[in-house]
C-alpha cells in the first residue's frame, strides 16, 4: 500500500444560490504532501480550502482528515490550521506570545512553552525577535510568525491560502524556498492556494489545476508542464503553441497529424486518445529556429515560417514566428544559442522551426468551453 491519505474529499460540492463554486470534487492528499490548488479567481480553489479547514460547510460530499468524517466538524475540532493571506497577528501581543497562544489556550505548562516557542522561531529564522510587537516587523517576518503560530500546534493539515500575496516578487521568491524548507522539515502535509503557476510549480510535489469548480488534471509540475491534458492547462501553466490538425497515420511510436497548409508533425502516439481531431502542443523553449538554407536536423518536426517580432529578454529572445500553417508561434531562443548563428533573426526573416517529435503533446478541449473562451 502506497502513502497514508492525509486528506480525502469524495464528491465534494458546494453552492452559493445558484452559483456553483466547488463541482463535485474528488481529492487525496497524501501525509506530508506539498499540494497546491492553483487556478484563476473564481476557479473554487479558496473555497475547496475553507472547507477542508472547516470554515464552510459543503452542500454535498464528504471530507475526511486522517480516516475521520469531519465534514460537519466546527475548525476547531478539526486537526487543522490556516495560514491566511492578511496574517492576523494581534498588535497587542508579542512575538513570543503571538506563537504561544495555541499553547496557552490548550493550558501547556510555561517551560513546555518556552522549548516549543524558541524551537519554532528558530525554525522560521525569527530566533531573538520573541520581544518584539507585529508593528516592528517587515512582512515577511510577518509571515513567518504566521507561520510558527500554526505549526506550533502540531496539526495534521496546514492549510495556506495566498500567504504571500501581499509580499513583493523578490520577497515572495524568498518565501517560497523557506515554505518548501520548513514543510520539509516539519514534515507535515501543505495544502497551498495560489494563482500564480510559477509558485505552484516551486514548491509543490503535486498540483490540482482548477477551472470551474473542478481540477482538469492533477499531477507533479514536471508531468503539467510537459504534458497537458488540457488546453486549459497548457495555456496556465506558462506559454504553449497549439497547433489544430487531423490524425492521419498512428505508427508503433508516432503518431502523424496534418496540420492546415498540409505540413504535417509527428508526436508520441501515446499522447493522442481517440478522436482524429488534435490540437498538437510544443512549448516555446523547445523549438529551434534555422535559416532557410541551413538544413534542419533529421526527425525533427519541420513548419517554415516568417519573423514577426523578436524581443531581447535578457537570458532568452523571444520570437512571434508567421508560420505555414497560417498560426503565429511563440519562440524562446536561450541566448547563449546564438553563438550557432551570429545575430538575432529580424522581423520579416525566413526561417525554419525545428522540435522534436518528443517535445509535441495533444490537448482535449477545456471543461465547459464555451465561445467566449476561444
């Protein structure tokens, strides 16, 4: 039997009058998982959490923490905490006492307190500031007091929602491996809110993509990354070019698709299910660029195209590549390629793009796509 189940929600739904925010949701979380629920505002990722910490009452479904139905239990007779985004640190109190309070009210005696105390403000970096008030705390100190104020009790469960919304890029970058540190050596399960892929994908060890109430696929950032389910997905998690083809030939390992304009791509044939309509995938990154007279390496998916615009980003160039196929294609050339040929391609340049089949992945259409999505 693989990992204990930390975490388990079985057809969990949630309304709001006719609005329904969480649509029938099926969820394990395993012990001493770092799990997000990433998705766009409205997508029920904050409204999932609250009712796994028990601030909101499901319609339906059942949550069960550690084996146990909690699914009408108050928050506090859950063994869970919650890290929000606003901290809520009482002003009046100190550092020392803001981490102590779980402990105070559950009547701990004073050394057993001052030992939890000292050993949770080391494990946030925070050791010596017990003296001080909230007032006198930058926001990522903040944060981190937050943090041992709900670690300290020992839960089964921390759940955290946006913790770092309010912190600035450089801080947040930060904050992101001290999460990941500190959960791995406190060992205990992180179910993360977050809209932002980047974050997800830092610390995570698996991610749900929400849309609509439900997740359109779950898995580890690398599978997301490399291999989306969905348009959805693609599209989230950073930049993909889609290529919409038929299915013409399946062969033991590729699978060959016509695009419009008749080029035809090759892709794993494990990636396309049924249909023989596709919409083909590949990532900016993995796309080559060649003049038109350079030959293109063997293998290699081939579409001729056009330079339309080319953007110096620093570590990389970014191409808007006109191709055959009548699409525009994003381009990611690390800059330290350009060695191989020279100078940037400028707008208006003939150029070939070259992946390998590999690199290609097929995307089903989107949960409840509509036209207004297109």
């Amino acid at each position: 039997m693989g990992s204990h189940i930390g975490v388990r929600l079985v057809d969990v739904v949630k309304r709001f009058g006719d609005v329904i925010a969480v649509d029938r949701i099926n969820l394990d979380v395993h012990d001493g998982e770092f799990f997000s629920l990433l998705g766009p505002s409205g997508c029920g990722k904050t409204t999932t959490l609250r009712m796994i910490g028990g601030f909101e009452e499901p319609t339906s479904g059942l949550i069960e923490l550690d084996g146990k139905d909690v699914t009408w239990l108050p928050p506090y007779r859950r063994n869970v905490n919650t890290v929000f985004q606003s901290y809520a640190l009482f002003p009046h109190l100190s550092i020392f006492e803001n981490v102590a309070f779980g402990l105070r009210r559950k009547k701990v005696g004073d050394a057993e307190i001052r030992r939890r105390v000292t050993e949770m403000l080391a494990l946030v970096e925070l050791a010596g500031f017990e003296r001080r008030k909230p007032t006198q705390l930058s926001g990522g100190q903040a944060q981190r007091v937050a943090l041992a104020r709900a670690l300290i009790n020992r839960p089964a469960v921390l759940l955290l929602d946006e913790p770092l919304g309010a912190l600035d890029l450089k801080l947040r970058k930060q904050m992101q491996l001290e999460l990941k540190r500190i959960q791995q050596e406190v060992g205990i399960t992180f179910i993360y809110v977050t809209h932002d892929q980047e974050e997800a994908m830092t610390m995570s060890d698996r991610i749900a993509v929400m849309n609509r109430g439900h997740y359109e696929q779950l898995a580890d950032p690398e599978t997301l990354y490399e291999r989306p389910a969905t348009r959805f997905v693609a599209g989230f998690l950073g930049i993909s070019n889609l290529l919409r083809g038929t299915i013409v030939e399946k062969a033991e390992r590729y699978a060959a698709v016509r695009l419009s304009g008749d080029a035809v791509v090759r892709l794993p044939v494990a990636a396309v299910n049924g249909t023989s309509g596709v919409e083909v995938g590949v990532r900016p990154e993995k796309i080559r660029l060649f003049g038109t007279e350079t030959p293109a390496p063997e293998g290699f998916n081939i579409l001729s195209g056009t330079i339309r615009d080319a953007s110096y980003l620093g570590v990389s160039t970014q191409y808007v590549v006109e191709t055959s196929t009548g699409g525009r294609m994003t381009v990611y050339e690390q800059n330290v390629e350009r060695t191989l040929h020279g100078s940037l391609y400028r707008p208006g340049e003939d150029v070939q793009l070259a992946w390998s089949p590999d690199h290609s992945f097929a995307v089903a259409p989107s949960v409840a796509e509509s036209a207004d999505e297109e």
